[in-house]
C-alpha cells in the first residue's frame, strides 16, 4: 500500500491537520506546526497497526494541551485501526498524553 493520507486530529484543547504518506508500510507526516510523525503502517488480519513517533518542536502545543519544552517533546502512538479506518468518522488513538480523534483520508495513491 502506498498512499498519501490527510489525518484530521482533535484533542482537548486543539486540532491539526497531518498529511501523511505510506509508502512499503513506512508512514511519515507532518502538520503545519512543525510537529513530525515517523513510524509504520502494517496491514492485520483485521486492520492495521500503527506504531509511530511523534516528534514536536520546542514551543507548540500539542492537541492534547501540553507545550513542548525548550528541548521539544516525543511521544509514541501505538494504535491497531479497523480495515474501515477511512470510512469512521473518527479513530480513538491513546497517547502518554491523553487521547486523540482522528479521522483519516485517503487523497490519493502513490505510484
């Protein structure tokens, strides 16, 4: 699967936008904000599973209220998705942080 994704997130205090790709089950993503995801995007047997790196910038805020740092901040987000992730209007994905929605798009495959 290779595909470039528009992932709307909320949280409690916030929401972004990421655009992501998949490519070779590899997801890498950004929002305007700086914030980068890095991680893996494998296909289940009943979805796929999503383990990836959050790294924000020193001074932004993250959707689930917390300021990054002087040093910035990671976080992991370790999630299995259902084969109809596009479809829901929202994933619940858990964070150290707190919880996320997000609602995945699919904008178009990669060649």
């Amino acid at each position: 699967m290779n595909i470039m994704l528009a992932i709307f997130v909320t949280g409690m205090t916030g929401q972004s936008v990421v655009f992501a790709t998949v490519t070779d089950e590899r997801l890498q993503g950004a929002d305007v904000f700086g914030t980068k995801i890095d991680g893996s995007f494998q296909k289940t047997e009943n979805g796929f599973a999503v383990n990836a790196e959050v790294t924000v910038p020193p001074g932004v805020e993250i959707v689930q209220g917390i300021l990054a740092p002087d040093e910035g901040l990671k976080y992991k987000i370790v999630s299995d998705l259902p084969d109809d992730y596009e479809g829901r209007d929202f994933v619940r994905l858990e964070t150290e942080f707190g919880p996320i929605h997000a609602r995945f798009q699919v904008l178009r495959e990669i060649i």
